[in-house]
C-alpha cells in the first residue's frame, strides 16, 4: 500500500466518523494553546512586576535610621540614629561602589495655584534623584545642579498633583504658592505605572523641589519622639548601587561608613532601616519563576491528557474495524501496512490539531498584544521554551499515542478478525 492510498483511507476514515475526530482534535489543540498561554501569562507577570518595580527606582536602596541594638564605643544601645546631609555627602565622597546618593527631606505642604489648592507631600532632594528614581519630565524640565547650588525655588509636579492643580490649565512658567512661599513650576512628570513606593505614597501624588530650597524654606521640626533633630537633619537617603550584583558589599559599606559616624558596629541590622529594591525583585523573580513553572507543567499534563485521548480513540478504532483488518490481511496486507494506516490516522490526529493549537495559541498573542488591557493584566509573552516544549510533546504523544493501537491492529489474524462480530 503506497503513501497516497494510506492518506487516502485515513481521511476517509476521519470523516467517517467526525465529531470523535473533531473531539480528538480539539483536546490535543487545547492543550498546546494552554501550554502557550499559561507560560506565556506567568512570564508576562513577572516582566511587568519587574518593569513596575523598576519604577521606584534603579539599582535602588532607601536607608532609614533606626536605633542601636548593641553597645559600641563605650556607647549604650538603644540609641537613635538620626541622618543629615553631611551623611549623603560622605557616601557620595567615600563609597566607591555608590553610583549615586541623594538626601530626602519630606514634608507635608499646603499648595495653592491660581485654579486651586492642595496639601500633598513635597520631597527636597539632589537633582540625581530624578534619574536612578526614573522621573521622567513629560512637561517643561528637570531640576538641574544650579537649582541645588543656587537654592532656586522651583518645582516639579507629579501627574497627579499636577492635574489637581493645574486641571487642564498650563503648568510651565507658574507660580505655585506653598506654604506662603512662591515656587516656579519647571516640569511635570510623566504617569507612573507604580505598585510600590516609600516615605509618602506614589510618585505621582508628590511634589520635587531641590533639597536646599527646602531645608531652607521648609526645615524640619527641631524634635522628634522627644529627641532634638541633629543639624541637617535627612528622613532618609536614596542610594543608587554601581554594580547590582555587588549589593550586598556596596550596602556594607554605606554601613561601615555612617557606623564610624554615628558610632554603631557596621554589623548592627538595627542601627539602620534599608529597603533593598533588588532583593524584592530577586525574590519576585523566584516567585514568578515557580508559578510559571507550575502553569507550564499544568499545561503540559492537559496536553498529554489530549494523547490519552488519541489513543483511546484508535483502541476503539482497532476495535470497530476488526472484521475489515481481517479482510485486508486475507487480501494481502501485511503486518506493516495495517501498522502504518493506523499510526498514520494518529499522527494526522495529532499534527493537525496540533499545528492548529500552535496557530490559534500565537494569534490570541498576538492579538491580546494589540489590545489594550487593563493595568492589572499582563500581555501575554510568546516564549520560545514553551514552544520546543509544545512541539516535543506533541512528538511523543504522536509516537505513543499511535504506536500502541497500531501494534494491536498489526498483531491481529486474519480468522480472529474475521470471526469477530
């Protein structure tokens, strides 16, 4: 029996039966469409909790004072330690594993414009803060180093802040009252995608004026819980790392330096608050890895599930059509070319539903790429990994699924066959 006469039977055979091979198809088509979207959707989850969480910032650690857990110098524990801006700038000077630091003085400062009025959060800060916290100027300009040096009162508006302020009305070049103080508007940011922050809220509520202007204009409370601020005080320091797989020691060694300032052993954990944005990635990233590992081998299972059902199908097959193996094989046929038609109606079975599932799985993709979705839902990544794994299934299916029917047809007599009812 040549190639031709053997595709010929096998579709005659499927159409013969259709809605079985329809059902047969779908199940092997739905599980290589599972595989594509349920891998696809837990790398899509980790690319947009990565991107959202490179946000906040680059390579970022945010460092708090805390209060002492241990003696040091001749020092009792328990005491607070307060940072200042003399701090930012020893960090900047002395560790060479810092890219960039900037000190962050945050206050809560009633605003008027000329359309209205609100009391959002302001954060006095170095011009660098804008670039390792990925601020971007939508509108007008950045605070720049002569702002710092000159003191200039300029400001910065979040996207939120700047639409409660400045409700469809331009913003560049107006005088922004806070506090009684005037302050020119210089830029805008752009809308973050945030799901995280520190200190006040999201960036986009707050407002960015250069650190010198503040302390001058807004210094803080001279006392805090009872203890009186050290000059210069800071609420916190923002450090970007040089090296992201170089964290830990470049974290060490801000600790090191402020613990020879503030009199605290480097190995104190307590002396210091630190929020390390690559340890929540790294660890983000593991837990993504896993859940995309578990949607894959989900998907995975429901494809196999699909050849079960193949081989089922050619059971009954072998089944239905005894009395007409018997008669090929008393006509002729041989071992072989019953094999071969029923390892050939399996393999169409499968390949074709499975080419199928590939095409429908890249084009919900595809599509799902070109709609907008809401924040919350991530776009589906077509991941090569999954596609080879798709494909390598499928071929085992292909080979089980077919083999073993095509055995039980082959091993049959003719006279068994023909006696069958």
């Amino acid at each position: 029996m040549n190639a031709r006469e053997v595709f010929r039977q096998t579709f005659s055979t499927l159409l013969a039966h259709k809605m079985r091979s329809f059902l047969t198809m779908f199940g092997i088509a739905w599980g290589i469409i599972s595989v594509i979207l349920l891998v696809g959707l837990g790398v899509g989850f980790s690319r947009d909790q990565a991107k959202n969480l490179k946000t906040i910032g680059t390579d970022l650690v945010v460092i708090w004072g805390g209060r002492t857990s241990a003696q040091s110098g001749g020092l009792a524990a328990g005491r607070n330690i307060m940072l200042t801006v003399e701090d930012a700038r020893l960090i900047q000077k002395e560790c060479f594993r810092i890219r960039n630091v900037s000190a962050e003085l945050m206050r809560g400062i009633p605003e008027v414009s000329e359309f209205n009025a609100a009391s959002r959060p302001v954060r006095g800060v170095w011009p660098q803060y804008q670039d390792f916290r990925s601020l971007t100027i939508s509108e007008g300009r950045p605070m720049i180093d002569q702002d710092e040096r000159d003191s200039n009162r300029v400001v910065v508006l979040g996207s939120e802040a700047r639409q409660q302020l400045y409700p469809g009305k331009p913003a560049i070049g107006a005088t922004l009252m806070m506090a009684g103080v005037p302050y020119l508007v210089i830029g805008a940011l752009d809308k973050k995608k945030q799901n995280g922050s520190y200190g006040n809220g999201p960036d986009n509520t707050q407002l960015f004026v250069p650190y010198s202007s503040m302390a001058r204009d807004f210094p803080p409370r001279t006392r805090r819980n009872g203890d009186t601020l050290p000059k210069g005080f800071i609420n916190n320091l923002a450090i970007e790392v040089g090296d992201p797989d170089e964290h830990e020691a470049a974290v060490l060694q801000v600790r090191r330096v402020l613990g020879r300032v503030h009199h605290f052993e480097p190995t104190d954990k307590d002396a210091l608050f630190i929020w390390n944005t690559m340890e929540g990635s790294r660890l983000l990233k593991r837990v993504f890895d896993v859940m995309t590992l578990f949607f894959g081998a989900v998907a995975i299972v429901t494809l196999c599930l699909g050849g079960i059902g193949v081989m089922n199908i050619m059971l009954v097959s072998v089944t239905e059509r005894t009395r007409e193996i018997g008669v090929r094989k008393a006509m002729g046929a041989t071992a072989a070319d019953i094999s071969r038609q029923f390892f050939t109606e399996s393999a169409i079975i499968t390949v074709v539903s499975g080419t199928a599932g590939l095409a429908i799985g890249l084009g919900v993709c595809k599509l799902l790429s070109m709609v907008p979705l809401p924040d919350f839902i991530p776009a589906r990544v077509v991941v090569p990994a999954a596609l080879v794994a798709s494909v390598i299934t499928l071929a085992l299916i292909t080979l089980t699924a077919g083999m073993y029917p095509a055995a039980r047809a082959a091993e049959l007599t003719p006279i068994e066959c023909l006696r069958s009812e």
